[in-house]
C-alpha cells in the first residue's frame, strides 16, 4: 500500500510539471481528492523526492498566483456570453 501513495505522489507531481496543472485538474485526472493532491505533494513528496517536489510546489505557487487572473476571465467570458445570448433572443 505505502508503494501505491508513493507512486501515486511522483506521477501526480509529475503530471502537474509536465501539464502546468492545478490541484483542482490533477485530482480530476487520477480521480482523487484535492486534500489528497495537497497531502501527496506537500508532505509525502517531500521526503520522496524533495527535488520533484520543489518543481511542482513551484507549478502550484504559480497557479495560485495566477487563479485570480482566471477567475477575472472566466468571469468576463460568462457575462459576455449572458449580453450575447439576450441579442440573439431578445
């Protein structure tokens, strides 16, 4: 069981590397919770491989530095759609 977390870890910090991803997107992609992403990469990685884990804690701090951003444009895009969507049907 213990190889199993620790597999699961390396490929989870792995994949958020390689993809850029968010806590949110990799639990999505191997069907685990975002505590389990959070617990995978800040701790149990940390005594795995602490050099995978400073390049995926770096990806994370990045995306949560930017998720602002994105929230801004999804925002944006909702009310965009909202304004074209009473155009064409009203």
């Amino acid at each position: 069981m213990k190889d199993y977390i620790e597999q699961r870890a390396v490929k989870t910090a792995q994949y958020i590397i390689e993809n850029g991803a968010t806590v949110r997107g990799a639990a999505r992609v191997f069907n685990i919770s975002k505590s389990t992403v959070h617990k995978d990469i800040h701790e149990r990685l940390q005594k795995i491989n602490p050099a995978l884990h400073k390049e995926a804690q770096r990806v994370l701090e990045q995306n949560k530095a930017e998720r602002h951003i994105r929230g801004g444009i999804a925002t944006r895009e909702k009310y965009l759609n909202e304004r074209h969507q009473k155009t064409d049907f009203g």
